[in-house]
C-alpha cells in the first residue's frame, strides 16, 4: 500500500482538529485527539487547544487543568513537559516518563558530586525526596522557592568547573533538578500556576493527592505500546525513526511496540517505510480547504522527525531553533507557509513565507481574527521564537 504526502495531509484536517467541521467541543478530547500537547510555554497548552476547539476561551483550559484535572502536566518524552489525559498517565509513567526520571536522577547524582556538593550523589537524592514528599504531604502546595528555602535537605549550587563552557550553567539551584526528578517518576505533579496562565509559576503538589486516586504505571513494554497505538492513529503513516526521535525511546522499544500493536507497514512518497494502525490503511477522504494558526512548540508541528510532507525543507531554518524547536505557524491544506506574531495591541498577523491566492490569504485572516479574539488582549512572550517571528530577512 502506497500512502501519498497528499492523503497523510489529508488526515491532519481530521484527526488533528484543524478543519473548522471536525473541530472538538471538548477541552481533554483535544488531548486524546493529539496524544499529548506540549507544556513547556505555558500558553502552548492554551493555543493549541484554541486552534482545535469550537468555542474555547481561557477559562475552560484552566477549568480542564486545575479544575477537573481532566488534563494533567507530567514529564515525559524527550524530557519535554506535555499536558495528557488523565487516563493516559499510567501509559506514560511507565515508559518515556521513567526512561525520562533514570536519566535525570543518575544525571543530578553525578553532578552533585562534580561539584563538589556531597560525595554521595545517590544518597544526596534520596535524602531530598524523602524530605519534599514529607514536607508535601497532607494536600500541601508549595513552589519551588519556598520547598528550597524551608528543607535544607535540597538547598546547594552548583559551582564553576574547570573546562565549563557557557552552555554549562553555574550558580543555580539544585532543588528544581530535584523536582524534575521526582515530577518525571510522578511523585509530584505541577499543580495550580500561582502566576498568569501564559506564565508558569506552579505549586508543586503530591501526585496522588492531585488526582485524587492512586494510579498505578503500566509495565515498560505495555506502556510504550499504548502510546505508539494513540500515535499511529493521530500521526500514522510514519516511519520507526519519527517514533524513535518523538518518543525519545530506543529503536528496540520502538520496534517491540509495532510488533505489538500489529502495525501495518506502507510505502510513503518518500520510498521510506511507514507504518499504521491494523485496518487504517485506507487514505481518508479529502476535505474542503482549510487554515490553521498554531502555536510553538504545537503537537502538529512537532509530530515527527521527517517533516517535508508538510513543510518545505528550505524553511526549516526559519521556523526551528538550531535545537529544533519549532516557532508558530501558519498552515493552508497541511502545508506550513509562514507564522504568525502579534502586535503591540495584542492583535494577530500572518507573516507568509509561501505567497497566498487571494482566498487561502482571506481564510488566513480570518482565523487571525478568531484566534485575536481568544486572546483578548493578551500578549504572548515566547521563549522559542524563530527567524521569521523575530523578523529576518528571508533568505
């Protein structure tokens, strides 16, 4: 079976939301809908959901996260923070979340012995857990500055090291690498933001009392299936290698995975071997002409690591970072064609990198308009902000 870049477009207008018809009126079916949606810009939560939702405003997000805690914020792959369903937690914790928590918990032992901190990294960790889930226990709250200035079990920085390169950070903190640690193992969770929802102050909060129940995390092998069957449907048809890199998991993990979900191999455009969902081989039917604005960092954008089916190589460079972290943007039928940025005022604007017809700019405008309206007035600061937001010259 042969699957073209024009039906795995196709699909995007669906299955991710962004046709105007198959929009979601619920805020955590657009969770389901996208696997995960990322949480490192706290306003990616909110736009994301926006460009998928019939009637979104800022408080149903917020009444999804804090409220209902129907969408939850958790660690998890690439050591990215992604907001889930609730119902998918036990799926991730058992499998990119602790691949996730093994890796920062040997690496913050390492370093606090590098800096001369303690001798005993391991123990050093364990002393600070003990002394955060205490002190969190009973419904507490707390931010990261207070749980640093009240256990000392936590406190300690770093200092400079011979051969530290200006990537290396000096003079900070070890108690948020803590809490890192324990929020990717899922003892703590990122609770209520004590700050603007565009911003992120949270108040760190035991897991179980977050929820309200006590989950327990599906085996490595069962959880990594789980979330490579929501992504064949939401993403597929795609290769072993977009897997690999958005699960930030192995290629054995991967490949275990597929198997067991009986993945159905497909040729793509690219003569590369993707894979779908037993019985979903078929390509959907196409739809009427459609427009999305999306966010940084959006789950769309950031679904796979081979990504010309969608965007143009040559624009790469002008909407990622150099770490590939991808700006806004702006796409017309499943193609990306520029970003979008706001004003002093607060009112969006398209910037095309691809010229528009006349009717695919007016639909553009449009949905500027819908998204100028959700925002109300506010203006977003983003951390990963690409070539084009900031501006430069096409090449």
């Amino acid at each position: 079976m042969r699957f073209s870049d024009q039906a795995r477009r196709d699909r995007l207008a669906r299955r991710h939301a962004l046709h105007p018809v198959h929009r979601l009126d619920d805020v955590t079916d657009v969770a389901r809908a996208m696997v995960a949606l990322h949480a490192t810009e706290p306003s990616t939560v909110h736009l994301a959901i926006a460009a998928r939702l019939n009637e979104p405003t800022v408080d149903r997000v917020e009444s999804a996260l804090y409220e209902q805690r129907g969408l939850v914020k958790q660690l998890a792959m690439r050591r990215t923070l992604f907001a889930f369903a609730r119902e998918l937690l036990p799926a991730v914790w058992g499998s990119a979340s602790a691949r996730v928590a093994l890796q920062q918990q040997l690496q913050l032992g390492r370093d606090l012995e590098r800096h001369g901190l303690t001798d005993d990294g391991p123990g050093w960790v364990e002393r600070g857990r003990a002394a955060v889930l205490d002190r969190l226990a009973g419904g507490h709250a707390l931010s990261a500055a207070r749980l640093r200035a009240e256990l000392p079990a936590i406190d300690g920085r770093t200092v400079v090291v011979e051969g530290a390169t200006r990537w290396q950070l000096t003079n900070v903190p070890f108690a948020p690498r803590l809490l890192t640690v324990l929020g990717a193992e899922h003892s703590i969770v990122r609770g209520r933001n004590e700050g603007h929802w565009r911003t992120s102050r949270p108040a760190w909060t035991l897991m179980d009392d977050w929820l309200g129940e006590q989950l327990s995390p599906l085996s490595s092998e069962e959880g990594y299936a789980h979330l490579v069957r929501q992504w064949l449907w939401t993403f597929g048809p795609g290769t072993e290698a977009d897997l690999v890199w958005w699960l930030g998991s192995t290629k054995a993990a991967v490949r275990a995975a597929l198997r067991d979900v009986q993945a159905v191999p497909v040729t793509l455009d690219s003569e590369d071997t993707g894979f779908v969902l037993p019985g979903d081989d078929t390509p959907d039917e196409p739809v009427e002409d459609w427009v999305a604005l999306l966010p940084v960092l959006d789950p769309t954008l950031m679904g796979w690591k081979a990504r010309d089916f969608y965007l143009d190589p040559a624009l790469v460079p002008l909407l990622f970072d150099s770490n590939g972290n991808g700006g806004t943007t702006a796409w017309v039928n499943g193609r990306v064609v520029g970003c979008w940025v706001q004003d002093a005022d607060g009112r969006v604007l398209v910037i095309e990198s691809v010229p528009q017809p006349a009717r695919h700019r007016a639909m553009l405008q449009a949905e500027a308009e819908r998204l100028t309206a959700f925002l109300d007035g506010v203006v977003i600061s983003n951390v990963y902000r690409s070539q084009l937001m900031k501006g430069e010259p096409l090449p």
